[in-house]
C-alpha cells in the first residue's frame, strides 16, 4: 500500500471473503469492488447474497455500476448474481464463453459440481459472452489463458468439466484475468489463479506489453488433510511461486480467499512485506 499520492489509485473493497469480522457476513466466496478513474466495477458476487448485504452495511450501492465480471465458471464466484439480478434489473455480466459449461471437483473423493448454480445459469441473457482478449472500458481488460497444457493442472487439482458427455480435466478455458492498465503498471485481479500465478503474469505482461505491479486474488493453495487445512504445495513448489513474484517484480500481492492461512503464512516467509490477506470489509488502494 502506497502512502505517496499517485495519479490514478486503483481503490478495492473487498465485500466477501472466506473470513471477516465485526458484522460483516463471510462465505467460502469472493466479491470485489473496484474503483479507478471514475469508473466502478464488480468482480464475482460470492456465492450468495452475502456480498450485497455487506455492501448495505458498508453503505455502498451496487446499482448502476460501469461493468460486472465474472471471473470464472464456479458456484462461489456466481451464485450471488442471483440476488443481484434481483435488485439490479438491468445488470450484465462479462463471462467467458465456456463459463457455462458444467464443472466438477474429485475433492473429497467423490465427484461432485461446482459449476454456475441453475438459478443463475436460467439468466444467461444476463451474461455477455467474452471470446480472447476484451477491453470492456478504456484501460480495463479481461483477458482469457493462453497458456497450453493448462489440463495438467486441473487433473492434479481434482477439478473438472464435461465435454460431450465425457467427464475431463478442467483445461480453465473459463477463467479470465481483470486487468487495469495503469501508470504504475498492470493492476491484475485473479480470483482463483487455476492456471497458475506464474503463466497468469506471464500473460498479462506478453498480452499488454507492461509488467504486473499488483496482484489481486486467490491463489487456489487451499486443501485438507486428515480434517485440517494445509497447504497444497509443496516446499519446492511454494518457492517457485514466490520467485515467480519476485522475478515478475510484483509489489503487491493481496490474496485471500482459497489460498488458505497454511498457503499465506508460507507465502509471507518468502515475500515479506509484499504480502497482504484479503479479509471482508477491507478496503485499500494501489
């Protein structure tokens, strides 16, 4: 977080989150308020209408925004659309094409879904489909993987898709990357981070010629081993991904949600003061 003034801050709020405190409700979701350059925009809606009850709380309204993102094909990023359909008549929401597919995740040892619930998915003439790269506003871009093999990933997360009536590994072809262009650098807003921190930067920086000066999400770290969360990583692994921060040069990494307080705390040991947690009702700029 900056104390110096910047000409253009990018100012977030998160309104749900897995942890909070106060009377702020929390759920295993994520719901983000965004504010730069005059414009509002609001990234997933939890998976409930948590997000929106927080907002009341917090005296902020959710009507009228200058776009809605979802950013990934998955019932605790999408569920809360419902309730915001319902107040919001006119809201519609950037999605990539393949965000209505149906998702499955092998955790827990039984197949089970995780994809758009029905009742959002009965209002898919709210969505606007999104193919490759978009800018949605001037220097706010949504921008898909392109990184190959990605179904490697999805096979070890134990996350799925249908396709064809075949059950495969999720390749996340649904997921997308909100990134602000600003004079600082890229500002990139992940919510789970399936494909990978390390190609999610790579290609952001490839896609908009500019390295990542902040990031922002989840960083899908979270399991559960004999009834207790850890760390999904390995040693190893964990140093791989803070060196990719660290080569990549980003200043600031606000995660939370499915990267777990295992992940964080191990994430902390490698990337010191770069490192924040998300929490319900946090508001900061970059």
């Amino acid at each position: 977080m900056h104390n110096s003034p910047i000409s253009d801050p990018v100012a977030v709020t998160v309104l749900v989150e897995n942890t909070a405190s106060g009377a702020l409700r929390r759920e295993h979701g994520l719901s983000l308020l965004i504010e730069w350059r005059g414009r509002r925009v609001l990234l997933d809606a939890g998976q409930s209408g948590a997000f929106l009850d927080n907002a009341d709380a917090m005296g902020l309204s959710l009507v009228g925004l200058d776009a809605y993102v979802l950013s990934h094909g998955h019932y605790d990023h999408a569920g809360g659309f419902e309730a915001l359909f319902q107040r919001n008549p006119t809201a519609r929401v950037y999605a990539q094409k393949a965000a209505f597919e149906p998702y499955l995740s092998g955790s827990g040892g039984k197949m089970h879904p995780i994809g758009i619930p029905p009742a959002v998915a009965a209002q898919r003439e709210r969505f606007l489909p999104v193919e490759g790269r978009a800018e949605i506003l001037p220097g706010v871009y949504l921008i898909p993987h392109n990184t190959a093999n990605l179904a490697q990933i999805g096979a070890k997360s134990k996350l799925y898709r249908q396709a064809d009536g075949e059950v495969v590994p999720d390749d996340f072809s649904h997921e997308q990357s909100l990134v602000l262009d600003t004079e600082r650098g890229l500002v990139l807003f992940n919510s789970c981070s399936h494909g990978g921190a390390a190609s999610i930067l790579r290609e952001a920086r490839e896609t908009l010629g500019k390295p990542v000066y902040a990031y922002i999400g989840g960083l899908h770290l979270k399991g559960k081993k004999e009834g207790r969360e850890i760390c999904t990583l390995t040693p190893a692994e964990t140093d791989e991904l803070c060196g990719a921060f660290l080569r990549e040069d980003v200043r600031h990494i606000y995660t939370g949600h499915c990267t777990g307080a295992p992940g964080l705390e191990l994430l902390r040991q490698g990337l010191g003061q770069r490192l924040h947690a998300l929490t319900t009702g946090l508001r900061f700029e970059v």
